[in-house]
C-alpha cells in the first residue's frame, strides 16, 4: 500500500479529484465506460465538487455508494443527500448516473440483493470497480464494515445490512466486492485518524480496514492524520 502526505485536507481532496479524473479517461479509453463507488465524508464531498472541474468523460461516468444509512430520501444523514448536492450541481452527469442504495425499501435483505444486481449491470459479474474511495473511522472501520458487527464475515454477498451504528443501521459494500476493485483510494485526514492510520499500512485485520486488500490501494493523508507515522512510512509531503 502506497501513501503520499499531504498539507491538508483540502488538498488530499484536489489531488484525490486529480487522480479520479486520471483513472475514468483510462477507464473509458479502455472498456468504454468508468464505475466508481464513493463514501461518505466531508473531505470527500470537497473531492467531488473539484473532480467536477478536471477532465473526466463524464457520460461514460457511473456512480455508486459504498454505503449508506437506513434512513428516508432526503434526510441529511444520509451520503446521498450530499452525493447528489456534490456531483449534480458541479458537473454535468445526468441524475441516472448516480446509482442510490436502495435503502427505503421495506424489505432490506431483498434490497441488498437488489443493489448487487445494479452493481453486476454496471461493472460485470461478478462486479469489479473500476475505483472504490474509502474512509477510515477513529475505531477502524471502513465503509460500514464496523468493529464487532457480523457483516464483517460475509464472504459471498457483495451488499449487506448491518447491526446499528452511531444510531442507524446500514447498507454497506462488503469485503468481497472491495477486494475485487480495480483500485483502492483511502482518504484519511483529521488528528482523530492519526492512532489508526498505522494501522491500515500495516494490514492489522484486528481493525475492519485493515482487511481491505492494500495490493491495489493508495492512500492519500494529510499531515493531521499522518502524525503517527514513522519517517520511513511518509513516501511524499507536499
């Protein structure tokens, strides 16, 4: 797993866009069209409204969530709500392209299974991302892959409902479908992320991103969440 540390947040968010933006012209000169699937995260909503002024083909852009909270339309928790201010707003991708958890429905397990279908039409079966973004909390957890919730052992289903967390239950990309992707990118930033952040490089499986596979994954931190780190683990500070 490769790391490049930056200043701030806000610039981890502009070199995230960069690099987004590089993956989806590679993605659609080579197969035609680029499948992302993005978290939720202030930094990475500052990230998308930069992606939408870089060069990106974005007709041939599809957009999917990584997770989401069992919450209705419009609710401010929910990483849509912001998915959609980010992305339609800024650049010019059709409401369709954004590819919403299905989590009002009533029936959550069926509308898991829903949602893996959508992710088999976009990017094949099974599903390989072209690009996954990915958080790290101060606990650990990725996505909603949290300490402690069973979610963690699916090893076959690629979407799933978790426990309750923080007060919601979620939808959630699992392992399976993450370790498939095509690329991994981490956006780490904050001070709370700094005791965990050794711990992702590290592969600790002790903590649910640390189970993620690193082979195709960068991570981009700012100085605030790379404090821990020793200086051999610091590949780039800008």
């Amino acid at each position: 797993m490769n790391i490049e540390i930056y200043t701030d947040a806000d610039v981890v968010a502009q070199k995230a866009a960069a690099l987004v933006a590089t993956e989806a012209r590679r993605a659609v000169a080579a197969r035609g069209s680029f499948v992302m699937a993005v978290s939720g995260g202030h930094t990475p909503w500052v990230m998308l409204r930069a992606l939408a002024a870089e060069d990106v083909p974005w007709d041939a852009v599809h957009v999917a969530q990584v997770d989401e909270r069992i919450a209705p339309a419009g609710d401010p928790d929910r990483n849509l709500t912001h998915l959609r201010e980010s992305l339609l707003e800024h650049a010019p991708l059709r409401a369709d392209q954004i590819h919403a958890m299905p989590v009002e429905s009533s029936n959550l397990v069926a509308a898991c299974a829903q949602y893996a279908l959508t992710l088999k039409d976009l990017a094949g079966s099974p599903a390989v991302l072209d690009l996954v973004h990915l958080g790290l909390g101060p606990d650990g957890h990725t996505a909603s892959l949290v300490p402690g919730d069973p979610v963690l052992e699916t090893s076959v289903a690629d979407v799933a409902v978790t426990g309750t967390y923080k007060g919601r239950r979620r939808m959630t990309l699992t392992y399976p479908v993450l370790n498939r992707a095509s690329r991994v990118l981490w956006l780490v930033t904050g001070s709370e992320k700094a005791g965990m952040l050794p711990r992702l490089l590290a592969g600790d499986a002790l903590i649910p991103a640390g189970r993620v596979l690193a082979d195709r994954a960068l991570v981009l931190a700012d100085q605030a969440a790379a404090a821990q780190l020793d200086k051999d683990a610091k590949a780039e500070v800008a």
